[in-house]
C-alpha cells in the first residue's frame, strides 16, 4: 500500500514539474512562421581553367517551426540570380532544412545561430574561344551555417538580418556568402 502511494505521489510530481518545465518554455505552443527576402550574395572558386569571384542577387521564402523561444527548424528555398565573371557564369537554386538556437535578449530583440543541409543545383557556362559556349549541370548537398538578429516590429511580424555560408562540396569548391534582410510572419 505505501509503495502504491509513494508511486502515486512520484507520478504527480513528475507530471507536475514536467507541465511546468513544459509552461516555462512554451513547449504547449509552437508557432508557425513564414518568410521571405532579398540579400546579396558572394560566390568564389577556383579550379584549373577558372577563378570565379562575383556578387549578386538572392530571393528567399522560408517557413517554420518555433518550438519555444530557444529552439526551432524551417525550410526554405533560394533562387540565386546568374553571377558573372570574365566569360563565366553560374546559376544556383535549391533548398535548405535547417535548424536554429535563438537567444533572445529582449521582449523584441533577439539573435540567432543556424545550421542545416543545403540541396543545390547549378548551371555553369562558360565561353570558350572558337568553340563557343559550353554548359555543365550539376547539384549537390552540403552543409550551411549562419546567424542573424531579428527584430519584433508587431505582434506577428518580424524583421531578421541575417548571414549564411554555403561551402559546397564539388570539383571547383565554391564559397557563396549570402546577407539577406527578410521579412516574417508568425501566426
């Protein structure tokens, strides 16, 4: 009989203090969010034939999950417009999964770390003299890091700052560092 009250009463401690750690970290509420951007972007490499060094433009739209204020994970694409150099150039799109530690430092105010799987396509071409143009299609996955501050502006809306490294992994081993000012929505 005492075994039965003393595990009763281990029970409702338990379920007591986990609904409270539960409360404390608003793990009872995740929030949906949805985003998109405009950044600018730096891709660099160097192979035999080729050193690549140019900037240009990047649309985003990403969306998430807020599991408490310290913890959560998105999805997200970005379409990253045709970069140039010499008679090379180089257009890159794919997805990211990512997941992302907040800390936040005020009731509006908070900053960021990021990591996650970027999966990639490119097209590069290049213009070869006499011959003329030739293109090759390749993709891939690598992993991203990143950081950013993020700024209530409303209840539901948010501005993030934000700057990503993709280090992808192929013969000609592109750097492309991408700055990005996005907007977000939380429901």
């Amino acid at each position: 009989m005492m075994f039965g009250r003393t595990l009763l009463a281990a029970g409702l401690i338990t379920a007591t203090s986990a609904s409270a750690w539960a409360n404390d970290f608003n793990l009872n509420e995740p929030e949906l969010y949805v985003g998109g951007g405009y950044g600018q972007y730096s891709i660099k490499y160097e192979n035999d034939d080729t050193d690549f060094d140019d900037d240009a433009e990047v649309l985003k739209v990403y969306g998430g999950m807020k599991f408490n204020e310290f913890l959560g994970a998105e999805i997200g694409y970005l379409n990253f417009d045709e970069a140039n150099s010499f008679d090379d150039n180089a257009e890159i799109d794919g997805f990211t999964f990512a997941g992302i530690v907040s800390a936040p430092l005020h009731e509006r105010f908070s900053v960021y770390a990021r990591a996650g799987w970027f999966t990639w396509d490119a097209k590069l071409k290049t213009t070869v003299p006499v011959i003329g143009e030739i293109s090759e299609d390749i993709d891939g996955g690598d992993w991203f890091y990143g950081g950013g501050l993020k700024f209530g502006l409303t209840t539901n809306l948010d501005l993030r700052l934000e700057y990503d490294r993709y280090e992808l992994d192929d013969d000609i081993k592109p750097e492309v560092d991408v700055a990005s000012v996005n907007l977000q929505y939380s429901f």
